[in-house]
C-alpha cells in the first residue's frame, strides 16, 4: 500500500511538473495568420489585428511570404526584435517586434486611392520666337 501511494504521488508530480514546462495554449482553436505584408515585408499584420516590425536583414524573406499562412509567435534572446514570428508553412522564422500601428506611415498604411493621386502638372507650351 505504501508503494502504491509513493507511485501515485510520483506519477502526478511528474504530470504537475510536466503541465508547467509544457502548458497547452489556452485557446488552441485560435490560429494566427498574416493579414497584410506592408512595404515589401518590413511590417506585417496579423488576423490578431497586430502589427509588427522585422527585423532588417529578414525583409526580403517576409516579403517573399504568401498572404494567410499560419505564425506562430516565441520569445527571442535579441532585445531589439524579442520575437520569432515563425511562418508554419514555409517553415521559415524571422525576427519581429511588436509596433504600434501609428509607427507605420500613413502612406503605408493606406495607399492613396486613384481619386486621391494628384496627375503630374500641365505642361505649358513654350512660346516660339515668331519668325
């Protein structure tokens, strides 16, 4: 009996102990995705609605990134980009920091419709000396 007792409390310690190293995501139905890629892969959007800034050298591969693949979000050891933002589907991860959406220019944000593009200057005619 005292051994069944010493077992049971060992295995639930162990399920306790593995429960806090390994905690399930607490709603494992959510998934995030890319939103938007912005200015050639420099910021992206989630479908959280966050916006986030990569890190420099990675921009080329963000930009290469298809529209909706599934991130996943870690901690990095880099102060400046904390973040690894892992796209699942090319198996590709960069680094990221989180932003505010006003650190994004406007321009960025929401390019200038067809309406709002002034048209280039009318050209005025050079007088010709008369002959």
């Amino acid at each position: 009996m005292k051994y069944i007792l010493f077992s049971f409390i060992f295995i639930f310690s162990f399920l306790s102990l593995e429960a806090r190293i390994h905690p399930k995501p607490k709603n494992p139905d959510t998934t995030i995705s890319v939103n938007e890629i912005i200015q050639g892969g420099k910021y992206l959007k989630l479908s959280d609605g966050s916006y986030w800034e990569i890190e420099p050298d990675a921009v080329p591969l963000t930009g290469s990134w298809l529209l909706a693949p599934t991130i996943t979000i870690t901690k990095s050891p880099d102060p400046a980009y904390p973040y690894h933002l892992t796209n699942t589907t090319s198996n590709t991860t960069v680094l990221a920091k989180k932003i505010d959406q006003a650190k994004i220019p406007k321009e960025v944000i929401q390019p200038p419709t067809q309406r709002d593009v002034t048209k280039p200057p009318a050209v005025k005619p050079t007088p010709q000396p008369a002959k």
